[in-house]
C-alpha cells in the first residue's frame, strides 16, 4: 500500500470535501464539537484520527 502525499496538506478545513485527503482535528477535541481542521498530509487515511465533517469533530474513529 502506498501513502501518497497531499498537496493541501496542513490546509485549514472543516469538511473532507475540501482535501484531497481526510479533514482532521487534534484528538482532544471532544466529538460534537464545532470546529476546524486540517488537511491530512496523505489520501491513505488508515489509522486512527479524529475526522471532520461540516464542521463538527466526529470523534476519534480508527480505519484498518
């Protein structure tokens, strides 16, 4: 499997339609709240982070 890097690595998001990878949060940040991100710095989003969506922290979640 290969990791390939994100050109919009580290860019402010709050929605993964706005990274060519995942849209994550620090992992402290409780899930439920409203907050911004960043863009992963790889597509390959295996592992475990605290994902985004509209804005919102989902909450640590783990991928295989």
């Amino acid at each position: 499997m290969c990791a390939l890097t994100t050109p919009d690595v580290g860019k402010s998001c709050s929605h993964p339609s706005q990274c060519q990878g995942a849209c994550v949060v620090d992992a402290k940040v409780k899930k439920g709240t409203p907050t911004n991100g960043t863009c992963s710095a790889t597509r390959i989003n295996a592992g475990c982070a605290n994902r985004l969506s509209k804005g919102i922290a989902l909450g640590q979640t783990c991928i295989d």
